[in-house]
C-alpha cells in the first residue's frame, strides 16, 4: 500500500520546531509530528487522517535522553530495554518495553509515540476500501461510532504497553510548544472521549517525561495479554508498583492498558494498610473486576479480556509481594 502525499520537514532543535509549528498553524496548514512512524505511516497507509505536512521529530537535538528520574521521548523503546540502571529500579518498565512489538519495530519505536499512540479498534484500523463498505466510523471519516451506536464518544481502545507504567510511577510529562513549555502529571495527561485523548494541544510536542525519585521504592512489574507472543498490541495489559512494611500494603499503584479510549490508573483500590496474602490479592482481583470495562473492538472478546485483568493483577500482586 501505497503513501499519501505530505510534505516532510525535518527541524533540528526546539526553537526550529517551534517556529516551524508556528509558521503552519499561521498558514492553516494541518500537520502532524512524527518520531520511529511505526504507528503515523501504517495509518497513514490505511487513509486514517492524514496531513498534508508532516514534521520529524528525528532530528532535533537533545531528546533522547534516559535515566531512572528523566527520559526523552525520542528515546527508542529498545533502548529502554538495554538500560542496565532502568532494569535495576523499575524492572515493570524494562519487561513492559521488551513486550512492544518486535524486535526491529522497537528499533524505530520512540517511548514518546509509544506514549501518544493513536487508539486501536477493529471498525478503524482498516484499509480505505474495508471502510468504505462499512460506512465509515466517528473516528475516521463517519460521523457515528459503530462500536457502540452514538455520535459523541469513540469506543477504540489504547493500546500502548508503556504508559500504564508512568502512571503507577506518578511521572509527569513536559510538554513543549509555540506558548511555552508545562509539564502535566501523567495522571492527568489522558482523557475521555476517544477523539481528544490526551490534554495535550496539537502544537505541543511531548519533550520528556520525569519520574520521580520516590517511585524507585515501589517493586513494579507488568502483564499483558496478546494474540501471539511478538508484534501484538495489548488487548489487555497491567501494571503493578508495590511496596510493603512489616507484612501490610504501604503503597498499592495499579493501571490498565487495552480496556477502553486511555490507559487508567486505579491507585490502591482502598486496599491500602491491608496485610499481604492471598486473600488480599483476591479481594484487589475483585475491586478491579468491579471497575473494568471493556468493548467488542478487537478481536478478543470483552469478557475473557476483563476477566484476565482480574488474573493478571492477582498474580502480580503475590509476585511482587
Ligand atoms: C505490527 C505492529 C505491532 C505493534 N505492537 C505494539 C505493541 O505490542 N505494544 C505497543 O505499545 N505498541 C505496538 N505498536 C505500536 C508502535 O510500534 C509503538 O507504540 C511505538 O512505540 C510508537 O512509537 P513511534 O515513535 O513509532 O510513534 P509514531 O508512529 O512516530 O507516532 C505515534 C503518534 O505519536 C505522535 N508523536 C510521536 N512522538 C511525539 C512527540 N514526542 N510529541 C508529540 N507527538 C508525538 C505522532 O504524531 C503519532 O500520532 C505496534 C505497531 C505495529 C506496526
């Protein structure tokens, strides 16, 4: 399948960016950025709205960073993987970057497109002609979403495996654009409607995400279900930092990946001070199955889907402890 046309522009530091951002948004130009382009070009193939001007993250100096208190967001995921000092402090992270795709996708593959991921979802991520014979969605092209049959909100899922992990490690994200730069924590970085999925503006770029050093206290670890065991996004993913005194829960961070339109953090689910063991870990399997949705939108049905988050963060919650 073949490319759209775009215009691409390849800036080389963040006063560039930021003029050049300035310069289109002047002319009325719409654009999106771009950094590995695992997730932008197969989309872009697909017709999913696509831009006329495209700009490269690739080049701009300084944003690849990574330390246990700061990464870059043009980091590349197997970077992530081959930190010594990261595996150390949040092995969680380190497991989460290995299950990203596959090994030459996570050479391309950025920790900040990871983080921006568009969202998944069976009626979208589709070619032109499929779509067309379907009728389009809210998310592409239509006008009403056909997972669940309204006008307002997008159904697809996020299905990004590193972000769940920021949010148990309460990071924070700097944001640059043309007005400045902010930094927002990532707890409230995502939001709910499906089109608008984060509060970033289209103007902003994600330049860093910070990690404070009070979470390297937290045991972190990650669990993901997936149609094959490489190249597959989470159909449902979670993550898990613990941490424990004298036998009971000081502190309990749980969050979601591959549920519904943003990964959701969860905190302790009120079982903070708890003793750890067994009945605990069912008790936290069962708060969370109370508050887990998930949709007819990929090809895994909902109900094994929720069901395995139960799974999945009972089995953390007794590795970790
Ligand atoms: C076959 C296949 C399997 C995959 N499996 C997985 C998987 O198992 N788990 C998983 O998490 N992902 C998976 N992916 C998705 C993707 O490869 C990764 O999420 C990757 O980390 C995306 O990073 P990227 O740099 O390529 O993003 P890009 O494609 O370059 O960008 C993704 C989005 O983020 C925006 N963006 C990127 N960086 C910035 C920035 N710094 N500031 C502002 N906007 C930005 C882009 O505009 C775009 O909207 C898979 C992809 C493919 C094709």
């Amino acid at each position: 399948m073949r490319l759209p046309e775009f215009q691409l522009h390849h800036p080389t530091n963040l006063e560039d960016l930021k003029d050049l951002t300035r310069k289109l948004q002047a002319s009325g130009d719409c654009f999106d950025f771009i950094a590995g382009g695992t997730d932008v070009l197969p989309n872009y193939k697909n017709r999913l709205n696509p831009k006329t001007q495209v700009i490269s993250l690739s080049k701009v100096q300084g944003l690849d960073r990574i330390s246990p208190t700061c990464l870059g967001a043009m980091a590349r995921v197997r970077d992530l993987v081959d930190h010594e000092d990261l595996a150390r402090v949040f092995p969680g992270l380190v497991e989460a970057a290995s299950l990203v795709a596959s090994p030459i996708l996570r050479n391309l593959a950025t920790v900040g497109g990871n983080l921006l991921l568009d969202t998944r979802c069976y009626y979208f991520n589709q070619s032109e002609f499929w779509r067309a014979s379907k009728g389009y969605c809210l998310k592409a092209d239509g006008d009403a979403c056909l997972v669940v049959p309204q006008k307002e909100i997008c159904y697809a899922t996020y299905s990004g495996d590193l972000a769940p992990l920021f949010l148990v490690l309460d990071a924070e994200f700097e944001l640059h654009g043309p007005k400045g730069i902010r930094k927002v924590p990532a707890r409230e970085f995502y939001q709910f409607d499906g089109i608008r999925r984060f509060v970033k503006n289209p103007d902003e770029i994600l330049a860093f995400i910070h990690i404070p050093e009070s979470a390297q206290n937290l045991r972190t670890g990650y669990r993901k279900l997936r149609a094959r065991d490489t190249i597959e996004y989470p159909v449902m993913g979670v993550a898990m930092g613990l941490m424990t005194k004298k036998g009971k829960i000081e502190q309990l961070e749980i969050a979601l990946t591959g549920s519904e339109a943003v990964p959701l953090w969860y905190g302790d689910l009120g079982f903070g001070g708890e003793p750890v063991g067994e009945d605990t870990a069912e008790g936290i399997q069962k708060a969370l199955l109370e508050r887990v949705k998930t949709y007819k939108n990929v090809p895994f049905p909902p109900g094994y889907r929720r069901s395995m988050a139960g799974e999945f963060v009972k089995e953390l919650f007794l590795k970790l402890a």
